[in-house]
C-alpha cells in the first residue's frame, strides 16, 4: 500500500545523493557476502585434488597387495612343483610317475600364467605410481594457489571493509539533513528495502518498478515535494 505523497520538501539531490550512499553500500555488503563463498569454492578446489590423490593411493596401495598375493601364491606353486619333483625318484610305480609327471607339468604350466600375471600387475603398479605423482602434484598446486587466492580474497575484504565503514560514515552524515517529518519513514522503508526505497524517475516513469508515473506526480518530484511511488511506495526524485 502506497504512503500518501506530502508537502514536505526533499531534496532531489540529497535523495540522489542518499540512493547513490546506499547503492554503495548494498554492494559492498554484497562483496562481503561473497567473500566466505569465493574461500569456500577455493577449498573445494583442494579438496577435489586431495580426493584424487587418496583415490590414486588407494588403487595403488590395492594393485600392490594384489601383486602380493599372486607372488605369494606362485612361491607356494613352485614349491609344490619341487616337492614333487623330489616325489618322482621315489615313486612306485610307472602310473604314480606318470601322474606326477602330468601334476608338474599342470602346476609349470600355471606357474607360467601367473608369471604373466605378476609383471601385469607390476606394469600396473608402475602407472598406478606415475598417475598419484601426477595427483599429488595437482594437490601441490591447487594448495599453492589456495593460498594465494585466499590471501588475495582477505586482503580485498579487508579493503572493502573499510570503503564500507567509510561509506556508512558518509550515509549517516548525509542522513542527519532529511527533514524531520520524514526520517521515520525513511528509516522504516530503508531498513525493509535498503537502497529500492528510493528510485529515480526516469523517462516519466519510476525507476525501481518501471510504473508510468501521472504528471502530478511527475510535477510534485519536479518541485521537490516528497512524492512516493503509488505502485512501489520507493522515495522519488528526479535523476
């Protein structure tokens, strides 16, 4: 609902002057708003490269107990094969020969796949290496440039910071000239909408809700009366 417009004069300029402070000032809350997001969408850089990195180990540390397991299983198979062929001299007949001869030959002949199988998994070791240098060297990277990053975004919020104490010190100064009858509701509509309760008018029409603005609105802007938009209720005046 619209506040009725009054004859209270208000300055066009001090209301450009005010809209423009709190322009000011609503982007540079803005900023440092943004600043906390801007860190955290740095660390989530970092964090992405870490997780590649114990992903590499990971695949690594598990290629390398596979390695293990097989190399372990090939040293019980050739002792096996040994112990038979130490069997052969002793056997008691041309069938258990036989048979032995065929178990020796099954185990070599498993013996030799699965040497294949090691210095697989060996070349894979070898790539799972080469791939978590790579990682951890993104990791160093991406930390690198955390830091810088992080120390450039603090050192910017900082500056802001201050523009900000400075800009509010100009806000409140510009504040203490509006007139009485009106502070309250100045106050009121800043404090809900912050720079939109004001608006310039612009090509007849108010420039926070584009409505088209009656010429007796128009005049009273023109004259310096305190004129509210009847469609936003933002201050007016005229850019």
């Amino acid at each position: 609902m619209a506040l009725p417009s009054t004859t209270t004069k208000f300055s066009s300029v001090l209301l450009r002057t005010l809209h423009n402070t709190l322009q000011q000032r609503t982007d540079l809350e803005g900023q440092l708003r943004r600043g906390p997001l801007q860190i955290k969408a740095v660390q989530s850089m970092v964090d992405e490269a870490q997780a590649n990195v114990d992903a590499a180990a990971e695949t690594l540390k598990k290629t390398r107990m596979t390695a293990d397991e097989k190399q372990l299983q090939l040293q019980t198979r050739e002792a096996h094969v040994k112990n038979l062929q130490g069997k052969l001299n002793t056997a008691a007949s041309n069938k258990e020969f036989s048979l032995l001869k065929d178990q020796i030959a099954a185990d070599e002949q498993a013996n030799s796949v699965q040497s294949d199988e090691i210095l697989e998994v060996l070349e894979r070791i070898d790539t799972c290496e080469i791939e978590l240098g790579r990682a951890q060297k993104k990791l160093e990277q991406a930390q690198a440039d955390q830091t810088k990053r992080v120390n450039e975004i603090e050192a910017r919020l900082e500056q802001v910071r201050q523009d900000l104490a400075r800009i509010n010190e100009q806000l409140a100064a510009h504040e203490a000239d509006i007139p009485a009858a009106v502070k309250a509701d100045y106050r009121r509509l800043v404090d809900a909408r912050g720079d939109e309760a004001l608006a310039a008018v612009e090509q007849d029409s108010c420039g926070g809700c584009y409505q088209t603005l009656t010429t007796q609105v128009l005049n009273q802007v023109m004259l310096s009366t305190l004129t509210h938009c009847p469609n936003c209720n933002a201050f007016l005046y005229q850019a």
